[in-house]
C-alpha cells in the first residue's frame, strides 16, 4: 500500500515512477491497447493505401479517451490498494464513458475559446482543468461541477501544479524522443514501435497528475486522515485489516 499524504513537488513525481514502475505490465497493456493499433495502421504507407493511416489517426483520436478513462481508474485503484487487471480497468469504463467524454469535450471547447481570446487565458484554464479526469473518476463529478472542482482544487497552487505538469511531460518526453530516433530505421515495424512506447511512456504523465489530485485533496480536505479513520472503523468492524 502507497502511504497516501501530503508530498513534495519531488515526491510526487518519485511516487508516480513507483506506481508506474510496481504495476508496469497492467499500466503499460492499459496504454498498449490504444497504441499497438494505431501504430498498425500507421505503418502501413500512404501510397500503398491512403485510407489506412487516415483510420489509425481517427481510432487514435477515438480510443484515447477511453484510454485515459481505464488508465486513471487503474493508477486511483492501485493508490487506493485496489489493483485492477487491464479488463478490470476497461469494462470499468462503460459506466462513466458518457459524462466523461461530455466533460472532456467542454472542457476542451472552453479552452479554446480561451485560447482563440487571448493566449494567456486558455493557457490558465488548461492547469485549472488538469486534474479532472482524478475528479470525475473518483468523486464521480461532471460537467461544469468536474471543471469548478478541478479549479478548487489547484486554487492557490496554480504555479506549483503549472510546473508538475511540464516537468511530468519532460521526463515522458525525453524517453520517447530517444527511443523514436531508433525506431525510425526500421521501415514496418519502427510506427508500431514509435506509437507504443509513446503512448506509454506519456502514460506517466497521467500517473502524475492522479497522484497530485491526491496530494491536494490531503492538503485542503484532511483526505489523507480521513482515509485512515474509515480504515480503522472498517478494521474495527470486521476484525481483520481491509482498505476502506
């Protein structure tokens, strides 16, 4: 079990590293899912048949977002000591597929009218945002109820959480660079590759940003004390230790 608590900007990109690297096979065959195909139909040139790479960027643009949704359930899951498998993970989409596609869509249509205004608002609002798909997996919030909740949470962090985000990008980035250089020598197998090992080492970004989301919720809501007393009214109650 992660010991759930307040933690350091250092801690937090350490504690997801953990995460990713303790439960790598089902968080990676999460992300795999997604990648594998699309690097499939990618690989296949446009000259031999145009329609296919067009059909891998739309089941990209498709399944993405179911991806993310299974990912974030995973990694809160695991946080929570209730380790999902990859199907576990998936079939646990379905029940919240709908708001959260809902929820992501206007989110993504505000930030671009934010964008679209002035540069700098749109910029404001996707770090105000980061951190609602934690909140629509976990405390089941959509809608502008996820996007005022997310905003809640990263009041008075803005700064702070505006610089986890980019280094968590960086370190998943820099990896995924490396390992595309090497992968562009290989004609057919190098876009199954390259879109694979993107899709997860960007994963680690989402691992960050559902470690944060607890992380503010212990600094703003006692999560962290709470958590434990129900812990121990549950043990009290059944006798024998068990995750609330």
């Amino acid at each position: 079990m992660y010991n759930i608590r307040p933690r350091s900007f250092g801690e937090i990109l350490d504690t997801a590293l953990q995460v990713f690297r303790d439960h790598f096979v089902v968080l990676a065959g999460i992300s795999a899912v997604v990648g594998i195909p699309a690097g499939m139909m990618m690989a296949v040139k446009p000259a031999d048949h145009l329609a296919i790479p067009i059909i891998g960027i739309l089941v990209t643009l498709v399944f993405t977002p179911v991806m993310v949704v299974a990912f974030t359930i995973a990694v809160a899951s695991i946080y929570l000591d209730r380790p999902v498998t990859i199907g576990e993970a998936y079939r646990a989409v379905g029940s919240v597929f709908k708001p959260v596609i809902g929820t992501a869509l206007l989110a993504d249509l505000l930030m671009l009218l934010g964008f679209i205004a002035l540069v700098v608002p749109g910029i404001y609002l996707v770090i105000c945002w980061s951190l609602i798909y934690p909140v629509m997996i976990v405390e089941h919030r959509f809608g502008m109820v996820a996007l005022r909740r997310s905003r809640q949470l990263v009041s008075g962090a803005w700064w702070k959480t505006l610089g986890i985000v980019l280094v968590a990008a960086l370190i998943a980035d820099i990896p995924a660079v490396v390992l595309r250089m090497f992968w562009s020598s290989i004609s057919v197998l190098g876009p199954i590759l390259t879109a694979t090992t993107s899709s997860i080492t960007g994963a680690y970004s989402l691992v960050v940003l559902v470690i944060y989301y607890f992380d503010r919720r212990c600094r703003i809501e006692d999560f962290d004390l709470r958590l434990l007393a129900e812990q121990i009214r549950t043990e009290g109650a059944s006798g024998t230790p068990e995750m609330a």
